[in-house]
C-alpha cells in the first residue's frame, strides 16, 4: 500500500467530479485498487466518508490495511457487488446505486418549470413522496431547487448541487404519487440537467440500480453509468477481518 495524493486519482470521474480536494484526509493505493477518504457536507457538519475502487480481491487487502490507519468512517461506499461487500466494518442499510454522468446537451422543453423558494414546500413533498432521500432544504451545496406546480401545489421537485470542481450534480428527483406516469419526471429531469451543466457542460447524479423508471428517464437523457457502488453507514466501528470471496 502506497499513500498517494488525491490528484493522482483524478483519472476517477467520481473522485475528479465528486470529492473536494480541502476535505480529503487521505488516498492509498494498491495494484489496481484505490481509496480515498474525505470529507463529506451534510446539514449540521462534515460526514467522513471511505471510497474505494477497484477489483473485489485488492480492494479488500488495501481496506483492511487501510482501516489500521484511520479512524472509522461513518459511511462507506465501494465498488463492488452487493453481496461481496469489501469491508473491515459492519455496515447497515446497504443499498446498490449506479453514478452516472452525462455530458450531451438537453434540449427538452421545460416551461412548467420553476424555481421553488419555500423550503416549507420542497420539505413536505419529499418528506410525503421520497422519505429516505437524504437532500433536504438547507443542506451545504444546494444551488437550487427546481420543481412543478399543478393549481398552486408543489409535485414535483428536485435539486441543484454545485460540486467544488464546477460540476453540477442533480439530487432528490421527487414526484407525487399521485401524478407519476404522466412524464413530470423527465421534464423536472431535464430541467435540472440543462441546469446543473451550466458553465462545466457536465452532469452527475445517482440513482439505486433498482430504480428503473428513473433509469430509463436518465439514459434518455443521455446520462450513462461510470461507476457502480455499494454503500452503508458503518454501524460497528471494532475492527474485524472480512475477507472477500474471488470470482
């Protein structure tokens, strides 16, 4: 294992587009595995957060000697396969989502679209429709919210998050259960997506591998999968030894 500077990671879209280079407390590597650890804003302060890439065999070995280093995260996210989780913690709520990016321009109409002001408003829609999202109004990033109204109310609605390297990043995509089906959520999309590529022409965002409604709207509009991760909270912070299976 070799300590490493964030920049040399840079041929990584997620860590290139994603990760703040001022939060970073460390990146290693190993063959052809690589992991960072950083900083991560949330509401209230700084979630730490262990990344790591690479084949499932040399992600583990470089995990393990990793953990030995560090103070435990509190949230760990690889690429891996969901069942082959490479970790020296235990994890909870661990969920399988793909990053995409996308840099085609979007040329979809959207007039229905507006900006939201009221936190009141976004908080109620995604509080009632999207509950596990984790974007809520006030959280460190958000450069707007976008969304849509029928007869005054608010159903659909979804983020704007500036990342430190210019890239926009699209959040919390959420429509009312009570008006899906009816293309509200491609709209919104594309709206955010024209939105969040001002300036840098590109667009990240990530959805569970088991959304495809969202999926289907994405890849239309152009976005593709970089990476595939997996992720959890790390809810016990001893130290354990799990190896990991090879295929």
């Amino acid at each position: 294992m070799r300590s490493v500077g964030v920049e040399e990671l840079e041929h990584l879209p997620f860590v290139r587009h994603q990760v703040d280079p001022d939060l970073v407390e460390g990146a290693w590597c190993r063959g052809d595995a690589a992991v960072v650890l950083a900083g991560r804003p949330v509401a209230g302060g700084t979630m730490r957060v262990l990344t790591g890439f690479g084949p499932e065999g040399e992600l583990a070995d470089l995990l393990g000697a990793v953990a030995e280093r560090v103070t435990p995260p509190e949230r760990l996210t690889v690429t891996a396969p969901a069942d082959l989780v490479p970790t020296t913690w235990a994890l909870s709520e661990v969920r399988r989502w793909h990053w995409m990016l996308t840099r085609t321009p979007v040329v979809d109409p959207t007039p229905e679209v507006e900006d939201v002001a009221d936190p009141d408003d976004v908080a109620a829609l995604i509080d009632a429709a999207a509950p596990g999202s984790h974007a809520r109004p006030g959280q460190p990033g958000i450069e707007a919210w976008l969304g849509i109204r029928e007869e005054g109310r608010l159903v659909a609605v979804g983020a704007v998050v500036r990342q430190p390297d210019g890239t926009g990043h699209v959040r919390a995509v959420t429509v009312a259960e009570q008006v899906r089906g009816r293309g509200l959520g491609r709209r919104l999309s594309a709206a955010l997506t024209r939105r969040a590529m001002a300036g840098t022409g590109v667009c990240t965002l990530g959805v569970y591998v088991d959304n495809e409604p969202a999926l289907r709207i994405y890849r239309g509009l152009g976005y593709e999968v970089v990476h595939t991760f997996t992720s959890g909270a790390v809810t016990d912070r001893s130290i354990t030894t799990a190896a990991v299976p090879s295929r």
